[in-house]
C-alpha cells in the first residue's frame, strides 16, 4: 500500500495503549493506530493532504492534536503529542468511539 506515513510518540510508556486519530481535513476519512508499550505509534499509507493527529487515553487524557501537510509518498516522523488533563471543554467528538 503506497501513501505517507506519520510516525511519533504519545506521551511514553505512561502513554501505552493510547489511541491515535488521524483526520484528513478535506475527506473527514480517520485512521487510527494505538500506542505501543513505549508511547510510540504508525499510521501507514495516508493520502496526500492534511491531517489533524490527535490522541485519547482511557485514564481520560487527551493528547493536543497536530495538524500535519503529507505528501502521499514520503514518511513523517517525530510528530509527538503531548497530554493534558480531558475536561468538558476539550473533549474530541471522536472519543465516544473508545
């Protein structure tokens, strides 16, 4: 599968298990990817445009979203989240999925 490929970390090994959106601005497509035991994740095969990478975790942290211009071929990496406490005035639509 071709396509540009977002690589990062969320928040460490604190962070294992975390889920990963990743938002195409023009679609509204989402891809998801989990955190690993080390807080690192991969999102493979993104189509060109811009995405808005954001990030949950269960113990009710939220990871500030990203927002990242792909290419379709090349891979992006670093792209790190950082957490903050989840509260009622910056709860992700999304997070009703989990």
């Amino acid at each position: 599968m071709a396509g540009s490929t977002i690589s990062g970390n969320v928040g460490g090994a604190a962070a294992s298990g975390a889920q990963v959106q990743c938002l195409n601005v023009a679609t509204k497509l989402v891809s998801f990817a989990a955190g690993d035991g080390s807080g690192n994740y991969t999102v493979p095969a993104l189509a060109a445009g811009t995405y808005v990478i954001s990030a949950f975790l269960s113990s009710n942290v939220y990871y500030h979203p990203v927002q990242v211009i792909v290419d379709g071929v090349a891979t992006f990496s670093g792209i790190n989240l950082n957490p903050t406490a989840l509260n009622a005035s910056n709860v992700p639509a999304w997070t009703s999925n989990f």
